[in-house]
C-alpha cells in the first residue's frame, strides 16, 4: 500500500465511512426494485413463479457479466474508484427509470440486465475505496459498506410498503437515490492514507488472482455464503406468506401487508449483522467469524424448514434471525481477499470474487420456487444449509493453510 495526500485527520476517516454508508444504502436500493413490485408486474404480464423469478435473476446475470468485463479490464485497479463509482451509479439510475416508460416483459429484462451490470461499478468499488481508510479495522469498516448496502437493497420493498403498492413511486425513489449516491461520491470522496498500488492494464492479472490459493479457498467460502443469501433475500417473503397459508387456510389483508414488513425486516436486521460481524471479526479473526456465521445461518435454514406452516410469530422470529447470520459475514470473505493478493490487484480480486458469488446465485434463487413448488417449502429451505456447509469446509482448508506457514 501506498500512502496519498488528502486530509488525514483524526475523524476524516469516520466520515469517509459515514459518505461511502449513506452512496451505498442510496445506490445498491437499484437492486430489488422490480423484485418489490414483482406481483403488480406478475398479474400485468401473466407471470407465474419461474418467469417473476427472472426479474431478480437478470439483474444478477447483469452484475456478473459487469463485474466479468470490469475484472478483465481491470478497472477497479487502473481507473480511479470515485469515477468508476459515479458514472455506474448514474447509468444505473437511467436504465432503472426507464422501467416506467415500458410495458413489455422483455424489455424489462433487458433494463433489469443493464442495471445489474451497471451495479458492477458501485458494490466492489465501494469496498476498495474504505479499505484505503481502514487497516486494522477494516472487517468493521466493510462491514459498515456492506450493512448498508443490506438496507439499500431492502429499501424498495419498505418503500412499496410506506408507497401502498404504488409500484411507479418504487421506481423512481431508487432512481433519484442512486443520482443522489453518484454526486455524494463524486464531489465528497478521495483515497485515504491506505491507498493501493496503481500499475498498467494487464490482461494477465486475473490469472494472477485465480493462482493463488488463499484467493481460491477464500472465494470458496464466499460461494458458498452466496448460494444462501441472494435465495434467502428473493424468496424469504413468499416462504413467509406460504407458510402463514399453510398455518391459517388464507392471507387476510391485514396480513398481506405484515408479511411484507416482516420480509423487509428480514433483510433490514442483516446491516446490523454486518457491522457487529465486522466488530467481531477485527477481534477473534475474519476466518473463524465466518465460520461461526455460516453455521448459525445453516442451522437457520433447518429450523425454518422444521417451522413451516406454524404460528406467525415463530416463523417470523426465525426469518429475523436466519437475516441477521445470513450477511453477517459477507463483508469478511471480502477482507480476506483484500488480504489475499498483492496491492495492485485488490481490486480485480473482488471484482472477480463478486462476479463468481452472483453467478452462483442465479442457480439458487431459479432452484429455490421449482422445489417449493414440486416438493415444498420446507425442502427448498432446508436446500439452503448445503451452501454454509460447503463454505465451511473451504474456509477451514485456508485456516490450516495459515496455520501452516
């Protein structure tokens, strides 16, 4: 790391963190705007479960192949993050209003595409321009990123709520939002006293990357880890409202309502997941908190499988619950990447493992309705917890490699 000029007073990095916080909560509500306002869209279009899926699984198709180019290009580590930043955050913001001048499926899956890749450019980014802040606190510090980026993209389905099903106002609160997000970075961030080595294009560097193997082994974690989250944000709700069905023969109107403010929640309490898994992490170390985490998450997924179909209230603590452990320690396997290569390819190291996580994710949330439907609710809960196992097992193989040294 290198250091750079800029105002490096006690506190400057506080409210570089508080900047980055706020960018992320506005930009990353882009994310689940469709998803919100996917049953107004399901009964304009006709849409059954597996077609309404795909209003969240192109955006994360869009972030894949975004964050693939923005690796191959090496962008995060030869242009500077702010602008990589801001221009991402508007483009998203353009494409995603655009949704309310269209009235076809298709072209809503080409603008959901296009705002997924556009997100490419304001997730890893925001996580390498903390980390010039922070050393020795830098799980907290992503943590902080990552938390608020949960609530960002939990924002649209709370704003559906405050909004009575005015899908239209959804839509462009996010736009004006993600404007607002590219402006703050734009005008009030620069790199702090940590900042990383800058070196040439080089179409060797994701090769690099891939060669190391506390890179792959931490990616493995971090695969793992995603193969739970981006289901478990996409169909938390309808578990919820399946299961209160199951319970109670019906949903009442009252309750439509309550399971969408609990479903919310769900994804809400995992910022506070975040930012205490980032305390933690600082303290006991980033692998062994990511260990924890995913068994808790886990043993979430069982639970909530064995919950099925019973009161409310149970159901609804365990969603909080399994929504707290589930991102708890997304920001962690992040660290360890920044951790895990040398300073000039921190940034395409993330980017890449983003791009793999997300790809993961479109197999998982497309898998999780077929075997509700087919099978139940309580086997696709329960599928779930093969994720953490497996995350498990890659990160216990990266503390014995470091043990070894």
């Amino acid at each position: 790391m290198t250091a750079t000029k800029g105002d490096h007073r006690p506190g400057a990095a506080a409210r570089v963190l508080a900047l980055l916080a706020v960018a992320e909560l506005l930009g990353m509500s882009l994310w689940f705007t469709a998803s919100a306002i996917s049953p107004e869209l399901a009964a304009r279009w006709g849409l059954g479960p597996g077609a309404t899926a795909w209003l969240t699984g192109i955006v994360q198709l869009g972030f894949v192949t975004g964050t693939a180019i923005v690796a191959l290009l090496n962008l995060a580590d030869v242009v500077p993050t702010r602008w990589l930043f801001a221009v991402s955050a508007t483009l998203g913001a353009v494409v995603n209003a655009l949704l309310l001048a269209t009235d076809r499926y298709d072209v809503a899956l080409a603008l959901r595409f296009a705002t997924g890749a556009a997100l490419a450019g304001v997730y890893p980014p925001a996580m390498k321009m903390i980390a010039t802040w922070y050393h020795d606190r830098r799980g907290l510090a992503i943590g902080v990123i990552v938390g608020a980026l949960t609530l960002g993209k939990a924002t649209p389905f709370l704003l559906h709520v405050l909004a009575e099903g005015n899908g239209r106002a959804v839509v462009l609160a996010s736009s004006i939002g993600a404007l607002a997000a590219a402006a703050i970075v734009a005008v009030g961030y620069h790199d702090g006293p940590f900042a990383f080595e800058r070196r040439p294009f080089s179409w060797l560097l994701v090769s690099e990357v891939v060669r190391r193997r506390e890179w792959r082994l931490a990616t493995g974690g971090y695969l793992g880890h995603m193969w739970e989250l981006y289901a478990f944000w996409t169909w938390i709700g309808a578990f919820l409202a399946a299961s209160e069905v199951r319970h109670g023969g019906s949903l009442s109107v009252v309750a439509r309502p309550l399971v969408e403010v609990v479903a919310y929640g769900a994804i809400g309490i995992g910022a506070l997941g975040c930012v205490w898994g980032g305390w933690i992490a600082d303290r006991i170390g980033h692998a062994r908190l990511v260990t924890i985490a995913m068994l808790a998450s886990g043993s979430c997924a069982l639970l909530a499988a064995g919950a099925f179909g019973g009161p409310f209230l149970l159901t609804a603590g365990l969603a909080w619950t399994w929504g707290f452990w589930v991102i708890a320690d997304s920001a962690q396997f992040s660290t360890l990447v920044t951790r895990s290569v040398p300073s000039h390819a921190v940034g395409t190291a993330l980017t890449l493992q983003t791009s793999l996580g997300f790809l993961l994710t479109m197999a998982s949330i497309q898998l999780v309705p077929i075997v509700a439907q087919r099978i139940g609710w309580p086997v696709a809960a329960a599928m779930l917890a093969l994720g953490p196992t497996a995350g498990i097992m890659a990160i216990r193989a990266l503390r014995s490699q470091r043990a070894g040294r």
